[in-house]
DNA sequence: TTGTATGCGTTATCAT
DNA sequence: ATGATAACGCATACAA
C-alpha cells in the first residue's frame, strides 16, 4: 500500500527521513554525514525498500559500470567457457555484461556495437570475423582471436607456437606422414597462425605434410571424403593429424573409427583449445590448451585500466600440450573417447 | 577534431541543423515533422555520429529494454543453449540480455535481482536454485525449472511425462530391472518429477526399480561404486538406466565402459535433456529431449506481454524421445558413442 | 507544424 | 555538516 506504484527514489526517501536530498545521496555513497541523519537515512532506505537508479546514475556520471562482450554464439564450448571466464571477471569488478550474440554475422556485429554505444557501456570486449568492423575509436574496444584495426588490442594465444608444438609432438610420437585440417574462414585471424606453425614444425621435423582447408559453408562430411580419399587397401595414408580445434578433431575420429582406422594406434590425433566437456573433467583429445583464463582476465585488464595511451597491439599467451587418449603415450587426462 | 570530447547529444544536432531540439527528437522516433527539416536533421546526425543515449532514455521513459537473464553458468551445454535461445528470442524484439552467472549460489541469486533491478530491466528470466528467493512483486520474473513463488509464472518441460516414457521405453525394449540415477538438490525443482514420473512408468509396467540419488556435493563418482556394487559374477544387476540428464548419462556410460559393461547389449541408457554437442550435431545418447525452442520463447512472451494479470502459473512443454545408439533400436540421430 | 519548458533520478556545486 | 539547486540527455505536454 505504497502511496507510488513506481519504485521509491530518492526523493521519498529524503521526505520519509526529513532530511534533504543531498543527504540522502550521500549516505548511500559513503560521504561523511551526522551520525543522527545516517541513521535516519539508513531507516527509511529500508523501510521504502529503496534501490539507486543505475540509469540515473549512469546518466550523470556518464559511467555505466556495463561492458558489451560480443561473441558469435554461446552454444558452442569454447565461445562459452569464454564467456563464462570474461563474465567471472567483470562481476569480480562490480562490472555487468551485456552478452550480445552475433551468429558470426558480420552485420550483426556491426549493429551490435552501435547497441553497445548508445547503452554507453564503458568498454566492449568482443570476438568478431567482420573484416570491416568499424570501432568507433573513442570507444575502449579489446578483440580476441582477431586484428581488428590499429589501437586495437587483440588478445590471443600463441597460435603458431601451439602449431608448431603439434608437429614436433607427433614427430616425437612416431608419425611420419601428417596432415593438418581445418576449417573455416578464409580472413586473417590469430588461430590461422596455427597452420603455419604446424607446417614449421613440420619441416624441421622432417616430417610429411598435407593440409586440408574447409571454406565456410562447406559441410563438415568434405572431411570424410578426404580421409577416404587417403585411405589405400585398408591402410590409411598418415599417422598423424593435427586439426585446427578440438571440435573439428572430434568429428575426425568420428569419422576414422566409421573406417575402422584406430585412434591412436594407426593415427594419432591433436586437437586445439583444450575443450573440457561435462564439467570440466574430460578433454575431446590429446590438445594444445588454451589458457582461457589468462585471456579472460587481460581482456577485462586492458578494458578496465584508466591509461588509456599502454595499450598493446597483440598479446599472445603460452600454450600447452595436454595427452587424453588420442595420441600414443599415457594419458594425463581422461578423454572423451577413452 | 569535434569540439567536445564526449559523445554529441540531441542539442549539437539541434544546433548543427538548425532546429530546436524537439524537432531532432521527433525526427529521431519517427514523428512527423516537416520535409526540409528532417533532411537537415538527419545530415546533422550522419555529420556528427549522432547515436541516442539509452540511459537518457530510460530514465525518461522507465523503459530500458535489457532483460536480466539468471543462469547458474553458461559453460554448461544446457544452460548455454537455453541462454542462447533465450537471447534470440529478445534480440528479435529489440531487447538487451544482461547475462547474470550465478553459480548457483543463493546468494549471487538474491544479489543480481538486486543488481537487476538497479539497472531497471524490464524483467527478469530466471533458472535459479534459491528456496528462499525472494522477488519483488512488481517486477515481472519468469521462472524456468522452478516454482518460485506465488504469482510467478515457471516454464518447464513435462518432466514427469518424460520419466514415464523412459520408464515405458525400457520396458518395450525388454528391460526387467531398471534404476534411476540423479544428482542434484534436495530441493523441491521441476525436475524432481522425472524420478516420480519414472517410478510411475515401472509400477505401471511391472519393472523392478531402485534408484540412487546423490546429493549436492557428492562426486560424480559416487555412481561408480554404485554401479560397482551391483556387478555380481561379471553380471551387472540392472538391464535399464534412467539418468536424470545427458551429462549424468555421459559419466554412467564412462563408468559401465571401463567395467566392460557394454551400451546398449547389456545395459540400455537413457537421459534427459536431448542436449546436442558440436553444431547441433550429436546426442549424448538416447534421450527424452526437451523442446527449448518452445521454452525459451515462451519466457521472453510472458515476460513481455502487458496484461500482467493473465500470466499462467505454471506451464508444461511436451517431451519427446529420441534414441541415438545406447538403446536397442535403430538409432534414429548419431550419438557420442556410436 | 515547430519551438519551449519541464521533469525523469541522481550527483555535485554551491550557499547556509 | 546540511540543504537548496543546477545539470546530465531525452521526451513530451504545451505554447506559439
């Protein structure tokens, strides 16, 4: 039986303590006030059930205390872990998260970003493909996995270090023949890096080297038919794969046990990202892990901090190897398919 | 070189054009407003980037647009699809996901309502875990899973229906001796009705049933030893397994792998949930498979509907079955494991 | 049809 | 230390 419908401001609270207005506001932002009018205050805040009006304040202070992350989907684990880990770290800051879904949509992204600027979020962090995303510059923008333009930062792994480490892991398994797969776009992002490290170690290593390219759009079967391709009176051509994530990998030995190729002892197979499904408690396969984590946090790092002119232009976080199943030695991990 | 560092507002469009500023924002939502005018005003606001301040127009208008979706984490498939979907569905009507991971603490819960009322969203979509949750009356909050309260609407599944068939599906396929499997809350969810409906399923159909319920906090593994203590001469117990998700049902699978218990010739399988990994491809296994699509819309209508007062309390979505190779039929989709 | 003025809830700058 | 008042950017009722 409150004498507004509306939710109680500080207005009403002002009048229910009989204080004035600017009392009332500094109570709720800590500033000093008699001992006798903060008790006051505090009793009619809760006695009104009183709550701030965040777009009020944002509107003053021009401060929002909101980051716009921006990623293609959240279905997909390694967009949601992600997700998770950049969220973790923006509420640890009292920030909030305007989660915006892209699709992978070019368009999308771009719209996305004028959303985010009239909702005067103080930063966006986002994982985007439009090669001609523009990034209003006076708006604090941080990209993972992707150059999206000078004064940009990116945020990534060492993508041709974990390439690289893949071929030199295989060569040390035994394999001599290898092939590296991948799909997906044909722009320039940080994880195309991975192809040529796994070609340089490849070379070092002596080792035999293919690769297989999905463009978008083509469906994941093409795989299939390339490894049937590759497959010559019941031998299969290599001993070694290296796929471009641990999801494409996934489906390769999907694809392989259907061709009764074992995994690992005719082929052995490496993943990227270090996926860990069911809670966390299984690999897809023998990967190169992501430090997710790391990356989460320096994108909230590199948003959040006020010198604005430091910023680094790429900053690529180590990577390891982890072994769950798919490749010839003890597994450290469980795997999916163990 | 614009002469001010801030973003430009409706009164630098006015002053550009040459207009008042109620003319800006009358051409700005569409109102009518003569010819030459709004070509000025719309030359001004392309010059200067114009782009409206949410927050201004919130505060105005109490209408903000932004929707606080309460999930317990998004790294979980379930919960990321649901949120995926449920992003879509507000994307479609110009809304704003503010994402809210609450790690199923009942304390983050009750936090981030406060949080999303601050921020003055028009509703909140909620899967939370909180028996004591409490929830102002004149916010509109639509529950998922969970009967919250009084006058709050919850969207589910028809849980107890999907026990049922579970329990009827294993008797067509010739189980004698089943049990049910679940982790989880000793709180009284949505979800609890699987047990009920499955152990209505067994009663009907003259199946022997246990079940085995571990409580929060319990390893996963727990369900090892069960499964361990009911394997008797290189015999398992149990011809039929209801799990009260996919994700249990993977862990199971795991474990009867490792004790040479063979899927489906030994032991038939089937979850809950009909969660699909790696682009929507895969099921987990055999499963009673939740529309979300349905769900997830339906949240986002109730929530955004005017007439408060119709809001049904609680609605049922039908389930449906699909095997995908831990039963004995043909699979009709590609599972994990097959 | 166009311009002006007021208020949304908060903060900050003043006098008091 | 406290109370009044202006300003943030926008929408709208009202005056011109």
């Amino acid at each position: 039986m409150r004498k507004k419908s509306s939710a109680p401001t500080m207005k009403d609270v002002a009048l229910e303590a009989g204080v004035a207005l600017g009392t009332v506001s500094k109570v709720i932002n800590g500033l000093p006030v008699g001992e006798s009018y903060r008790l006051r205050v505090e009793a009619a805040i809760s006695k009104l059930h009183y709550q701030v009006n965040s777009y009020a304040q944002g509107l003053k202070a021009s401060r929002t205390y909101s980051v716009a992350v921006l990623m293609p989907n959240v279905s997909n684990p390694y967009f949601a872990r992600l997700t998770q880990l950049i969220n973790r770290e923006l509420t640890r800051r009292k920030y909030r998260m305007l989660l915006c879904c892209t699709e992978s949509d070019p368009a999308f992204e771009q719209e996305y970003i004028t959303i985010a600027q009239q909702n005067k979020v103080d930063g966006i962090i986002g994982l985007t493909y439009n090669p001609n995303l523009e990034v209003n510059p006076d708006i604090t923008f941080i990209s993972i996995d992707r150059t999206v333009g000078a004064g940009i930062p990116c945020v990534t792994c060492d993508n041709f270090m974990g390439g690289q480490m893949a071929a030199e892991k295989l060569a040390d398994l035994g394999c001599r023949n290898v092939a590296f797969l991948r799909v997906g776009s044909s722009l320039t992002n940080e994880p195309n890096k991975r192809r040529s490290g796994f070609e340089n170690g490849c070379l070092a290593r002596n080792l035999n080297y293919e690769s297989k390219i999905l463009q978008d759009g083509e469906p994941i079967e093409k795989f299939d038919a390339f490894l049937q391709e590759h497959m010559h009176d019941g031998r299969f051509d290599f001993d070694g794969l290296f796929c471009v994530t641990d999801m494409v990998a996934y489906h390769i030995i999907k694809f392989l046990k259907r061709m009764n190729v074992r995994v690992p002892e005719d082929v052995q197979v490496i993943g990227f990202d270090g996926l860990q499904l069911f809670e966390d408690l299984h690999y897809v396969c023998s990967t190169i892990v992501q430090p997710l984590e790391d990356i989460a946090a320096m994108c909230v790092q590199l948003l959040l901090q006020d010198n604005l002119g430091a910023k680094p232009p790429l900053i690529c976080f180590p990577v390891t190897y982890v072994s769950a199943g798919t490749t010839r030695e003890e597994p450290e991990k469980p795997g999916l398919f163990t």
